[in-house]
C-alpha cells in the first residue's frame, strides 16, 4: 500500500501528457497516457517525442524518490495502422535503455502475452499448461475427497477464470477443458469413467462433488463482466468506449447466455448476484439433466418421489472429510449403475448392435440376472457373507455401542473396544442391560421375537428396541412398514409381561448406499446416538466393500 501511495503522484503527473487518443474515427475524445499497476507501468503516445518526454518525467520522477527500473522488462513497440513496425534501434532516455520489440514478438503485462493484441495461441496454451498441472497436484496428493474438491475450485480454476473476457475461449476449447480435466480425475481413480458428468458438477447437498464445471465459470464472468461494464460506463468515459467496443464480443455472448439460461427478465442488478443467478441456473439444469436420465438418475428420481425420505440427511455423507476421492467415485458409480456387471455388459453389445456372448445370469447363485441391485442386495450367496457381518452388523453394532456410552455416561470405556463378538451378548452395568441379538420370551408364542438390539433402563422403567435392516435403497420406505408391523404382535407382549415399563420399537432402515427415512429421526429426538450420518456411513461402507 505504501508503494501504491509512493507512485501515485507519478500517475496524476502522467495525466496531464498528451497521450494517445481512443475512440471511433472522428470522434477521438478520450486521452489515454498509461496504464498503472503496482509496479507495472504501460505509456501511450502519438509520436515519439511525445513518448519520450513522457519517459524523461517518469526517469526523472523514478530517480528522485530512489527507485530504479529493471532494464530487462522494459521494452517499447511502434505501431502504425494497426501493425507493429520492425525498429533496430534502442530507445535511451535519462539512462534508461528500451529495446524494441519485432512484429513478431510480445511482451508480458499481468500475466498475459501480448503485443498490438493478446497472442491467444501462446495465452491459452499456456494458461491450460498450468491450469492442467494444478489439477495433476490437487487429484494425486493424498487429500481426503472433500478437500481435494475444495483445492480443486479454489487452486486449479481461478488460473483459467481471470482470462474470460479477454482471451477468445470458444465453445470447444472450454469443452476440451472440461473433458481432459475428467480424464485426469479418472487417471488417478477418483471419478468413474462412465460416470455421470452433470452429478460431478452439483453441490454436495444435491447429492454430487461440489466440482466447479469450466464452462459454468465462464457463463457466470460473462454475464458478470458485461453488467458491470453496463453499470459503470454511465460514470466513466473509458468504461464506455469497452462497453461500445465489446458490442459485438462480451455484450453479444452475456446476451446469448441469459436469453439460453432464461434469465432475461431476472431483476437482479449488480453483477455478482448476477452471476450468481447464472451459476443457480446451470446447476438447475444440471440436476434436471441428471434426474431424467434413465439409468444414472434412476435412484435419485425414485427417491426424490417418496416424500418419507430424508434427502438431505442421505446425502450427508458427502460432507464427510476423511472420505478417499476413490470411495466417493466408486460410491456414486454404484448409485448410478455404472459397475461392469454381466448384464451391463450384455446390455451395451446390444446398444452396439452386437450379439451377447455373456451370460447375464449372476455368476454366484446363478439365478437372477447380475446386475449392481442384485451384488448389492439380492444375492443368496453374499448374504451371510457379505451383507450381514459388513453392513447389517456394521449398523447394529455402531447403534448398540452409541446406547451403552450414552447411557453409561459414568462408565469408562475401551475406545478400541469392539463388543459385541458373538452371535448372542448381554452387557450389564449398575440399572442398565443390553441386548444383542437375544430373543426375547412371551406369554404367547410370537415369529418375530429377536431384535438386533434391545436397551433396558431398570431406574427409569425404559425400554428401547431397535431393529436394523439395510436393504436396497427404493425399498427403505416399505421395509421401514414392514418391520413396524411384523414387530407390533412383540412389543404387544412385552407390555404384557412388563406394565410399569414403556416400550419403544425404532426400526433403524439405511439403505445399501445410505439413503434414510424421516422417521429415524426418532433417534436423535431420544439424544441416544450421535449423528445419523454415522448409521448412514457403517451401512454404506459396508456395501462398496461388497462390490
């Protein structure tokens, strides 16, 4: 700031040059000396005597205050009709020594090559070099999924945003970006590569990366841009002569953008909330584009129906920042049924045209056909292996251990203790007793009479029954039903035998990749366990280490 300061002066001095005049043709009535930023300074002039009485003030000014210039980025053009003239001779004003620049040279000025114009070849290339090297850094270190996403917006984009306006990026150029930027997700097995492009682009509450798209940036600062070079042209002269010469290049494509995004009749007025509206606009689109697909948005639009289904908690795992990119990616391939199961396989030769040479049926029971609902959850031969001790017992026991450290505040326990181990277990401490696994004696015979867990508090007279079942996710909202009823005839009895007691039946219902009911919301309404997302997390875990 105080360098700012020191150089300001130099500025106003320069004002009052005679300087290059801007306009259209016969109407040249803007005067344009120099450009000033920090410590980079750009003189404009109509002649050369001009320029170098210009670079005799700026000397004279440098060596007053002590500063001196660096001879080896100074450097000075001559530009006639538009074309910059070949000069062999160096300019040497007060002992400062310019050398000329060619044709066919350029210069740098924050950050971009340019000589009469940005070079846009040498530019892009070089902006995508760097831009492609911060993604490589950002998607091989070993950051937790949610936090490479987080570099990847704030480290590797903001190389390419900052060129929007200035640089030609065409259609295609910004698409290339997009796609070679998946490749690189891909290459370092963070991103399936038949995975759904417009999920990887949606907020995490939308249930995708939270990835910011190339091609949505650039919509967002064009549209940006164009209203503040609209809002400030009324106040400044020069603002005005871009806004008219961008008539035909920003102006033109904001006006596409908004008419395509159909925001021409938004009311907002400043350019961030501006752009903002164009960003809400494209990640609606993208959602829509993703739910109506039939295959990758089948499970998000047979969930978003069920109005019993707690979206926002479902996809909170998400949020979850010791998550490896490679778990999110093939999480969401399982979602979106992108694994190369048999009757995948049979499925694209016959939309190639190609006659199957596979058997679709599942190589395990060899009944239905394998596909990832029925890896996931209908297979005979993985349930007792697979879904049972690494998904059902995962939730069953988070949620039994969760109820003894909640109700045994007193009590000190093993953090690396894993109860319970056996198939039947009952732990006792002072008034309180739980149960795993344990069938429960009426009265009167009843079928369904073995829960996973069932807390008794004797001081209170409380009992908390807790019944787990994972199956698969369009089926959470039945099986919940299911279970209340075939577990009704049990807590009937138990009333029975017990009449000073109240009794609570909680079926806990996660499905096979985490999707949860409202209802489990009673859980966290009785404060018996910590977050649900944890429940959420053991069953879903446990059903990628199925696959």
């Amino acid at each position: 700031l105080l360098f700012v300061l020191a150089l300001n002066p130099l500025s106003h001095l320069l004002q009052r040059m005679k300087g290059y005049a801007v306009g259209e043709p016969g109407h040249r009535d803007c005067n344009i000396s120099h450009l000033f930023f920090v410590d980079d300074l750009k003189l404009y002039a109509t002649t050369m005597s001009d320029m170098k009485a210009m670079l005799n003030l700026v000397t004279t000014f440098s060596n007053d205050i002590g500063m001196k210039f660096g001879e080896s980025k100074c450097c000075y053009v001559v530009v006639k009709r538009g074309k910059a003239m070949k000069n062999a001779d160096a300019l040497l004003v007060n002992g400062l020594k310019l050398s000329p620049i060619g044709p066919h040279d350029s210069y740098r000025y924050l950050g971009l090559d340019e000589c009469v114009e940005y070079n846009d070849v040498l530019n892009k290339e070089r902006v995508s070099t760097e831009y492609f090297r911060r993604v490589r850094k950002v998607w091989s270190s070993e950051l937790s999924s949610y936090n490479k996403c987080v570099a990847h917006n704030a480290f590797a984009v903001p190389v390419i945003t900052p060129t929007f306006g200035i640089l030609t990026w065409t259609k295609e150029d910004l698409h290339l970006l997009d796609v070679k930027s998946k490749k690189l997700l891909c290459l370092h097995g963070s991103f399936h590569i038949n995975g759904d492009v417009d999920r990887l682009y949606l907020p995490r509450e939308h249930g995708g990366r939270g990835l910011k798209s190339i091609i949505t940036a650039y919509q967002s600062r064009i549209v940006a841009l164009n209203q503040h070079l609209t809002q400030a042209a009324a106040n400044n002269v020069y603002i005005a002569k871009v806004l008219q010469h961008e008539i035909v290049g920003i102006a033109r494509i904001a006006s596409e953008i908004l008419r395509m995004l159909d925001l021409t009749t938004v009311s907002t007025t400043t350019p961030k909330s501006l752009g903002t509206a164009v960003t809400s606009a494209c990640i609606s689109s993208r959602k829509d584009n993703f739910a109506s697909k039939t295959m990758h948005g089948y499970l998000a639009r047979e969930m978003s129906k069920k109005s019993e289904v707690n979206y926002a908690q479902s996809v909170s795992w998400q949020r979850d920042k010791n998550m490896t990119s490679h778990f999110e990616g093939f999480a969401h391939a399982i979602q979106e049924q992108e694994i190369s199961t048999k009757f995948l396989m049979n499925k694209r030769m016959l939309d190639a045209g190609k006659p199957p040479t596979i058997d679709s049926k599942c190589r395990l029971c060899g009944k239905a056909p394998e596909d990832i609902s029925h890896i996931i959850c209908g297979c005979s031969k993985m349930s007792a292996r697979y879904y049972i001790p690494l998904r059902h017992d995962a939730v069953a026991r988070y949620l039994w251990n969760a109820l003894r450290r909640k109700f045994c505040e007193k009590r000190s326990f093993d953090k690396h203790e894993r109860f319970p181990i056996d198939e039947e277990f009952i732990d006792v401490w002072e008034k309180h007793e739980f149960w795993w696994n344990i069938p429960v004696k009426t009265c009167t015979r009843v079928k369904h009479n073995r829960p996973d867990v069932v807390a008794w508090n004797h001081q209170d007279k409380v009992c908390l029954i807790i019944e787990v079942s994972c199956p698969l996710d369009v089926n959470i909202v039945e099986k919940e039903k299911e279970k209340d009823n075939i577990y009704g005839p049990l807590i009937r009895n138990m009333q029975l035998m017990y009449p000073g007691y109240k009794f609570s039946f909680i079926p806990v219902i996660v499905g096979a990749t985490g999707y949860v009911t409202k209802k489990e919301s009673r859980l966290q309404r009785r404060r018996t366990t910590t977050p649900r997302e944890e429940i959420a997390n053991s069953g879903r875990d446990g059903n990628c280490e199925n696959c």
